[in-house]
C-alpha cells in the first residue's frame, strides 16, 4: 500500500468514528519497507542536522546510489534533496570553525561567469519551463552541494573520507554491473534516470575513480585495506570493459599508462599489466573485440561518427544564432530547436554529444568560457600542488584529482556531460587541496621571514 493509499484508509476510518489511534492505523497497514528505511533516513537527516561532515558522506552515498532507484515505492521521498536542505540548515545554524576561500581567488570569477550565464539563458530559453527545472534540479543543487563540500572538508583526513565514499559507491555499481553482465544484461550501464544511465558515461564515471581508489591504494597503511582498494580498481577495470564502452576502451588505455607511470616498478607493472591483458583476452567473449574492431573500421562506427559530427555541426550552428544567450539549458534536442538547424533528413533528435558544444550552444559562449576555466584553473592549481607540495599524500591526492579531470576531459569530446555530479565533487575537492597546500605553506615559512612579511620562494603561494 502506497503512501496515499494509506491516507486514504486512515481518512475512512476516522469518518467512522473509531476510537483508535489513526496513527496505529496507519503503521499497521504501512508497507514493511516504510517502515524499516523510515526511521534510519530519520536518523540519518537527525545526524545531519548535528554534525554537516556526517551529511557531506550521506548526501554522495544517496547521490551515486540513491535507494529509491533499488526499492520500490521510495521515488516521491528525493532523499538526496531533502538531505541537502537539511545539510544546508545545518550549515547555517552550526557554521564551520575555518572557512576556505569559496568566495574568493580565480574560481571565483570563472564560476560567477557560469551561473550568471545559465541563469540568463533559462530567461532567453525557447523552453522557460524545461530549463528552469534543469537549473534548479541540477546545477543549483551541484553548485550549492560543492560550496558546502568546500565549507565542511577542512583537512585532509576530510578530503580522505570523500574519496573513500566515492570509491566504495562506484565500486558498488560497479559489481552491480558485472553482476548484470553475468546475467546476459545486453548493455551495462549506471542507474536509470540518473546522469549515468547510458553505459558510455558510466564508463566515464568510473574511469574518474580509478586514479582516486588508486591513491587510496598508495597511501593506505593496513594492507588489507590496500588488498580491498587493489581489488575495488580490478573490479572497476572489469565493469568499464563490460559497458562495452568504446570510449571507456580509450580511457582503459589512459589509466594503465597513468598507473605504469605513477609506479615505482615499473617493469613488475608491465609483467602484471600485461598478464592480466592476456588473461581478459582469454576470458571476453569475440563480440566484446568484434566491437573495439568497430572503432576503426565499420559501418556502425561510420553511422555514430557521422551522428555525432551531425551534432556538433548543428550546436555550433546555435552558438553562431545565439552566442549571448543560448538556445536554453536542456533545449538542444528539443523539437522545436533541433529540427530548426537540422538538415532535413535527420528525422532523430539528439544532444550533441559533446560537453564542450552542448554547454556554448545551450548557454552561450560566456558559459563555456566560466565552465572551461574553472576546469583549467583547478587543473593548473592542482599542477601546483603536485610541484610544490613537501606532503607525499597530498601531492598524491593532487595528481589522482588532477588524472580524474584529464579523464573527464577526454570523455567530455564524446558525451553531453558538462554537469555531472562527480565532476563538480572533484572541481570542490581541488579548492580544498590547494587550500591546505597554502596552509602548509605558511607553516613552513620561517619566523624570521614571517616578522618581516617575506617568504622564501619554496614557501610562496603559488601564482594562479
């Protein structure tokens, strides 16, 4: 019995007088699953509400694998949402003890350019009503969960509890989706009706958590801590070669030349590497190669080159129409806009399969300039980080972030992904590490320089 259903009941009972409790009633004929997760989301928005760094965690664990996706009947709860708002009152009620920069330094400007721009493109948008709810659904809730990311992860065991909640929860879909594989599933993807229903940017996805479950590998002191890390990188591995991405087949190839690069064995790395290529070689069925075959020469592969080309062509037809405004977030494969500046056999509307495109074409070219270099800055800070820092960790963690973007970037050419969620978990996470690289910074300065207000190059902050 659904939520409205039991209402139903508890209204007709009282109208017949019955002096029982309604609310007896209610949990008597309430389905058992209500009210199992009832009182432990209850608890969980009351932990929020007392320590924010609690929701941080709960808030990316219904984010990435919300419950309402694997039971049914719990769709109208939005149980991240609600944790959002809870974790924003309690922000505001417990504000943090040091706050990072979110208001200042050159992000700042890059992400005003951004919501200036989106925010004026929804009131130029050939669809009011479509955009606005993109914007309110999905960027607003992004941007306000990456500042109160920024507030609440104060050092780098904070940083380390992020990246670990990450890591477990795309290691979870990802045996989710070797499970499926085992099953016959024809096509592996995320979670449907989230960003990462379609298998090529689940691959993406999990790509992004290779480099970070890596550093988590690296810096891990127990070692069957590091054992469960190295098997969570295998079982991502495996997941992105059962999407049959062939996209993710490109940033398979990336990853293992970032993890031969980061390796202090190099040759034992190539031994390993190469024994598991010759054991997937042995265990893939042909189609999976049959398919990777297609990138190079095939039909299908003539047919979505010539598709997505096709969409690029007709963005950049948009952008040149409306270079201030856009079309309207979330327009691009909208009737009445595609069919505009489509050629006329192309009876099948699709976004533009390009991140860079689809965000200039759908809010203008000021919006793919803020998008872009907030990207870029995050990645030159980062760069930064890994130069300078005197921590091995952090300058750790910076390269795993820094690898993260670079794999999101290259997966940007080939999908609509300009506002998804684990993207702006790392963009929040780079201000933070930066943050406690100045930090350090500072505390290395020697007293006599700090009387003098000096700093030794070595100690500087670093220019951006």
């Amino acid at each position: 019995m659904g939520t409205g259903n039991a209402f139903h009941a508890v209204t007709k009972y009282v109208e017949r007088g019955s002096r029982e409790l309604t609310i007896l009633y209610l949990l008597g004929n309430m389905p058992i699953r209500y009210l199992i997760v009832g009182p432990l989301f209850a608890c969980v928005l009351l932990l929020t509400l007392l320590r924010p760094k609690f929701g941080i965690i709960a808030f990316l664990g219904l984010l990435f694998i919300p419950p309402q996706f694997f039971f049914w009947g719990f769709i109208e709860w939005r149980m991240p949402f609600v944790v959002a708002m809870v974790l924003l009152i309690s922000s505001v009620l417990n504000p943090p003890r040091r706050y990072f920069p979110v208001f200042s330094g050159t992000q700042r400007i890059w992400w005003t350019l951004l919501l200036a721009s989106l925010i004026n493109s929804v009131l130029w948008s050939a669809d009011f009503d479509r955009s606005y709810a993109i914007l309110v659904d999905t960027w607003l809730k992004t941007f306000t969960f990456a500042f109160l990311l920024i507030l609440w992860t104060e050092d780098e065991k904070d940083v380390r509890r992020v990246l670990w909640t990450v890591v477990i929860c795309f290691s979870l879909l990802a045996m989710r989706g070797l499970y499926q594989y085992s099953k016959g599933y024809e096509e592996i993807g995320g979670i449907g009706f989230t960003t990462m229903a379609d298998r090529n940017d689940f691959a993406m996805h999990l790509a992004m958590v290779v480099p970070i479950a890596f550093f988590l590998v690296r810096t891990s002191d127990n070692r069957w801590v590091k054992f469960g890390l190295a098997c969570s990188v295998v079982i991502l591995f495996a997941c992105i070669v059962a999407t049959y991405s062939r996209m993710g087949f490109l940033l398979i190839g990336l990853s293992f030349s970032y993890l031969w690069f980061v390796s202090k064995r190099k040759i034992l790395y190539l031994i390993v590497a190469g024994t598991i290529a010759l054991v997937a070689v042995a265990v893939m069925p042909g189609k999976y190669f049959d398919r990777m075959a297609t990138i190079f020469n095939d039909k299908e592969q003539d047919a979505s080159i010539t598709g997505r080309l096709d969409g690029w062509r007709y963005g950049w037809k948009m952008v040149e129409d409306h270079p201030i405004t856009g079309v309207g977030l979330d327009t691009f494969e909208t009737p009445k806009v595609y069919y505009h500046y489509a050629d006329s056999g192309d009876s099948h509307p699709h976004v533009a399969h390009n991140a860079y495109i689809q965000i200039a074409a759908e809010a203008g070219i000021a919006a793919f300039i803020g998008w872009f270099m907030w990207i870029l800055v995050s990645v030159k800070q980062l760069g930064s980080v890994v130069r300078g820092s005197v921590n091995e960790k952090l300058r750790a963690c910076a390269l795993a972030l820094k690898l993260s973007i670079s794999f999101y970037l290259v997966g940007a050419i080939f999908l609509s992904a300009e506002d998804r969620e684990l993207l702006f978990v790392v963009l929040g996470l780079c201000i933070v590490v930066n943050s406690l690289y100045k930090r350090e910074a500072e505390e290395n300065v020697p007293q006599k320089y700090r009387l003098q207000g000096l700093a030794p190059s070595s100690a500087r902050e670093p220019a951006v």
